[in-house]
C-alpha cells in the first residue's frame, strides 16, 4: 500500500537554528516573533501556490518508518524498541489512581530548560521516527524530552483502552506532575501531532489555573484535530485511486490499521455494510472502563472535539496546520480560524506540509519555531 511511497526523502535530523531568540515576555510578543520566522530562515511557509504535493509532504514521514508502523499495530511487536541515544527507557506505576503507567524515553534536561513531552499520533507510539526526530532535536537544544506511549498504542496497546480525550488528558497530567517532582525547576511543556494534539489541548485546557500550572511551558500542536465527525467519515469512505490519487492510500493505511488492532484485541472487524471506523467507535461506546453508561457514538466524537477547550487554554498553545492536510477533514481548518480567539492560542497556517509534514518539508523552519516558542513559552503572559 505504501510503494508510492518510496523514492521520497525521509524526514532527517532537524538543523540547530540559526536564529535570534524571542524576547518581550508577552504571548502577544511571542506570536509577532514566530509568525516572523519564516522570514528569518528564508523559509515562505505561507506561499500561495504549493511546492509539492499533500501526498508527498505526508508520505516522507513515513518514507524509512514503515516496518515500525507496521509492527506498532501488533501487541506482540508494538512495546519493541529501544532508547533513541542520550535517552533512558522509564517504566513507572500509576502513582495516582486510575492512571495510565508511564511507558516512555526520557532525557534530562539542561539548567534553566523546559521538559517537552511529545504525544505520538493514533497508530505510532514513542517508536514513531517524526517522535525521534522531534525528541532528538529538542535534547540536543538541551530541553527535557519525556515520549511516552499513549492508551491504545505502543506498550500500552492491549492494556488500555482510548477515551479520545477525558482518559489520555488526566494521564498527561499526571506525567506532568512526575516530570515536576523528578525535575521541579524545570518547567513542563507539551508537544503533540494528529490525533496527541487533542489530548495536548485538552491537557491545557484543564490545567488552566495559570499561576500553578502542571505545563507552565504551554504546547505546540502540529495538525490539530479539528471537524472530527466530518475526518471520521473521509476516513470510513472507500479510498478512491479515481477520486483521491494518490491521498487515498493515506486513507487505506489508516483503515488497515484499525482493522489489525481490531483484530488482536478480538473486537469484531465489521459486520456487513458497517464502516471500520463506526464499527470501533460503536464498540468503545459501550466499553464502561472509559465510557459512562449512556455514551454513543455522538457524544464520544464530541468529548474528543478540541474547538471548546481552546477558550479554556491560559499558557502559549501554538497550532501548526496545512492548509492541504490530505487526512483531516477541509472544513476543520475553518473551524480552528473561528475558535482560535483566545489570545494565548495562535494559528499558523502553511502552505505545504500535509499532514504532520512540516518537519520535513520546512525543517530549518520547524527547528527555529521549536526553538523560539520553548525557549520563551513559560515567560510568556497575557499582558496588558
């Protein structure tokens, strides 16, 4: 499914930016300096006409990470692997009730840095080669890095089941707090892309007590989940090589990636004229251990929808999102520009980059913005 896939450049190393760092210490401040970044690079992330496909934007993340992905589907493969170098593999307990264990890298941070925790996408896990790539460069800048593996994925994969939202939120928090007592004058921010941004979001969005907050360093979310019933049907649809070109093996990789999941957990694949994805959906539903009596379909999509919980959100939220993201759904970017008002949150559009590409599409971009927001973030205020 992926052989149009190969002859792109995997995603490499991010570069040190060569950039001047952010000053001003208001999130206002912070806002004017990134979205003057691509300049500072030589990087126009917001061109009008488009450099390369969505396709191929989104296929190079997973150029070289195939056999990972395919083996993060599985639960006898997917908790394999090892410590990118520099890191530790940390395996914790539940240190607060109901909590997910932590599963996860870490890498100590420098004086006076952040410690970023970087929330893998749905099917990946802290093996995913764009969460290496990203956590590599963040600790080379002498950041803190926490990857964990989030519920339903990597060694969690068997053992915890997603609550798209309420569940996955709570755990972040609760590694926030670790990171705080492990590392207490390191302040905590978070980083997430696809379907890690909902939980980033929510996370902020529930930590919104500002002066004791758990992610005093706010967040990055790099394609944001947004217009979610309208991505789950495109996602559902019958992926057309006519219809769709190339984007449609997109399409066919995530629905043959549910179907295995499905398959090693025992849940039934589909019954006949039911979609994979409805079928899933309707099955966690009525799973008590993260769904109240009472849930449906509806009401699940809608404990998962970020667009409220932005107006909630006190520390720096920066959303990075293509303007031709082949996976989400067209009306979510339309979405985001209406509920991105809160003026701790901020919307960068690019032109390329697909979905969750920007780090290969614009690395000396996505490299200076990492730098800048993380090395400011926890500064930042509202002000005047």
């Amino acid at each position: 499914m992926w052989v149009a896939a190969v002859g792109c450049a995997g995603l490499r190393p991010l570069p040190a930016p060569a950039v001047a760092p952010c000053a001003g210490g208001t999130a206002a401040a912070l806002w004017s300096c990134l979205d003057r970044t691509d300049r500072d690079v030589g990087t126009d992330v917001r061109a009008a006409q488009p450099r390369e496909t969505a396709y191929r934007s989104t296929a190079r993340v997973v150029e070289g990470d195939l056999r990972r992905k395919l083996r993060d589907q599985r639960r006898a493969s997917a908790c394999d692997g090892t410590p990118p170098p520099g890191f530790i593999a940390v395996d914790e307990q539940p240190t607060e009730e109901g909590r997910a264990p932590l599963r996860a890298y870490f890498h100590e941070p420098a004086a006076g840095r952040p410690t970023v925790i970087v929330v893998h996408g749905l099917y990946d896990s802290k093996q995913s080669r764009y969460v290496r790539v990203a956590a590599a460069y963040l600790a080379s800048r002498g950041y803190g890095v926490l990857a964990p593996d989030m519920r339903f994925h990597g060694c969690l994969l068997a053992s915890y089941l997603p609550s798209l939202g309420p569940e996955e939120t709570a755990d972040l928090l609760a590694w926030g707090r670790w990171l705080r007592a492990r590392a207490p004058r390191s302040d905590v921010g978070l980083l997430g892309f696809s379907l890690g941004t909902v939980y980033v979001i929510q996370a902020l969005a529930a930590d919104a007590d500002a002066d004791g907050a758990v992610f005093r360093a706010g967040g990055v979310a790099v394609s944001p989940a947004a217009d979610l019933p309208g991505t789950i049907q495109r996602l559902d649809d019958p992926p057309s090589l006519a219809d769709r070109g190339l984007q449609s093996l997109l399409v066919r990789f995530f629905q043959h990636a549910l179907r295995t999941r499905m398959r090693e957990l025992g849940i039934p694949t589909r019954a006949a004229g039911e979609r994979s994805f409805a079928r899933f959906l309707d099955w966690l539903s009525h799973q008590t251990t993260v769904s109240p009596p009472g849930t449906t379909v509806e009401s699940l999509i809608a404990r998962a929808d970020v667009l409220p919980a932005l107006a909630h959100v006190r520390r720096p939220l920066l959303l990075i999102t293509s303007r031709r993201d082949p996976i989400y759904a067209e009306g979510g970017l339309v979405a985001l520009r209406r509920a991105a008002n809160n003026p701790m949150v901020h919307l960068v559009e690019t032109t390329d980059g697909g979905h969750i590409g920007v780090l290969g599409t614009y690395p000396r971009w996505t490299a200076a913005v990492l730098e800048r927001f993380f090395a400011e973030s926890a500064a930042a205020t509202v002000g005047p």
